[in-house]
C-alpha cells in the first residue's frame, strides 16, 4: 500500500490552462512528471489541444471548463474535480493549485468604470480568494498554491491602477493563507511575471513594436519576457527542490524597472 501512494503521479490544477502562461505552465509540469487539470473559459478547443500535447509527452490530462469570474459556480466545479480525480486518478486530492486564470484591462484611473473594476475584482481577487477556499477540502496535506500576481503590483504604469491593485491585494492574501494553512503543511507562494509575450491583453506587448521595444529597454536582461521564462519558473517552485520556500513573492521579469 505505502509503495504505490510512493508511485502515484502528482496532481496539480491550472486555472486558465488551455493558453498562455497557464498553458506553458500545465506543459513544463508534465514534463516534470505531474499529472494536470486545466481550465479554460470558452476555448475549448484550445484545452483539448493542451490536453492531447500533454499526452504526447506522456503525461495524463483533463480540462474543465471554469468561469473564475462566477464565484456562485465553484462548489459544483469542486465536485467535478472530485468526480475527475476519482475517475482518472482513483485518489480524492490534488497536490498543487495554480491560480492561473485572468484578464487585461487597460484604462487609466480616471476612465476606469465599475463595469471594468468589478470584472477584474470578481476575477483577479474575489475568483482566487473563493475558489481556493471552494478547493481546500480537495488540496492534499503537503500541497503546494501558487498565485499568480503581477510586476505592476511593484511598480507603476499608467493605465493598469486597478489591475495592479487587485495584484497587490493577492500578494497580501497568498502571506496569509501560507500563515493559515502551514498546520496542513501547505506552502502558499506567488509568481510575479514581468511583460510576456502573449495574447494577454489583447497581445499588447507581443504585437505591438513600439511597446515591446520600452519594455525590452527597461528590463536588464535586454527583452521582453515569453512564456518558457514562467511555465519554468512555476513548475520549478512546486518540485520538491523548493519545499520550503513560503510566502514568497518571486518575481520573474528579467529585472524590468530595477
């Protein structure tokens, strides 16, 4: 019995899987050997392209649509990862939670409307802090939670106020569930990314020269960040390597405004 829990593949979630960051993410993880559940909003070809890329790797894979946003939808999204894990893994917790999932809205202080701020409060932080607390039953003790902030929680761009405030408020959040939940052996950590290239945002600083070009110029490793330089990052922090580090903020942006 203790040799095949020994055996048992890791089991991490990825919120917001099937592109992006998450995407890289769920495929660096593989990689490592851990199995995956991904979310995806309403690209479901996209998770379904993620989950086969996986298997050819030889890992094994499911995505479950999610709605981050959608707070009231979280208790029966945890019974459907109950029922996956129960299907797939013949085992009722997962290790790692990765609160991938989020949008971009650009909009200075002074034009940002409620409309925009409540999508990115019921998204960014509202979504993160609930479905954490929707998923802890199903975490398993020794679990790891990655959050994902941002590098404008630490400096200041115009446009991003109330992105960057939602940031700041997951950082404080991430210290006080790695306080709260040390007693299960639950380390809580948060990645920072820089500016990545990525349809982020409506792909901004991927296609658009004139802004990749100011953020190459103000990062010290001399260009703009692309996904394999966070999917590493997020994979590495959950290895066993990194047991003890939490409640941390690591910031991955190639030293942009240092």
């Amino acid at each position: 019995m203790t040799t095949s829990k020994q055996a048992q593949s890791k089991v991490a979630l990825v919120t917001g899987g099937s592109r992006g960051l998450g995407r890289n993410t769920a495929l660096h993880l593989a990689r490592k050997g851990v199995d995956v559940i991904l979310t995806y909003h309403s690209a479901r070809a996209e998770a379904d392209s993620a989950v086969a890329e996986i298997a050819k790797i030889g890992g094994k894979a499911v995505a479950l649509q999610l709605d981050v946003g959608n707070s009231k939808s979280f208790a029966e999204f945890a019974e459907q990862i109950r029922a996956a894990l129960h299907t797939h893994w013949q085992r009722d917790s997962f290790d790692f939670l990765v609160n991938n999932a989020g949008i971009g809205i650009h909009a200075s202080f002074a034009e940002t409307s409620e409309a925009q701020f409540d999508e990115l409060l019921n998204i960014h932080f509202k979504g993160t802090f609930f479905l954490t607390q929707a998923l802890l039953p199903l975490i398993a003790d020794g679990g790891r939670i990655i959050n994902l902030s941002s590098g404008l929680a630490r400096f200041a761009l115009p446009g991003y106020s109330a992105y960057g405030a939602m940031k700041g408020a997951i950082e404080v959040l991430s210290r006080y569930l790695a306080k709260e939940l040390g007693g299960r052996g639950i380390a809580v950590n948060t990645v920072a990314p820089g500016a990545i290239e990525t349809d982020f945002g409506g792909g901004q600083v991927r296609d658009n020269a004139q802004v990749n070009a100011f953020v190459a110029g103000q990062t010290a490793l001399g260009r703009v960040g692309v996904p394999d330089d966070i999917g590493g990052v997020i994979a590495s922090l959950l290895s066993e390597d990194n047991r003890w580090i939490n409640g941390q903020r690591i910031e991955a942006s190639g030293g942009m405004f240092l």
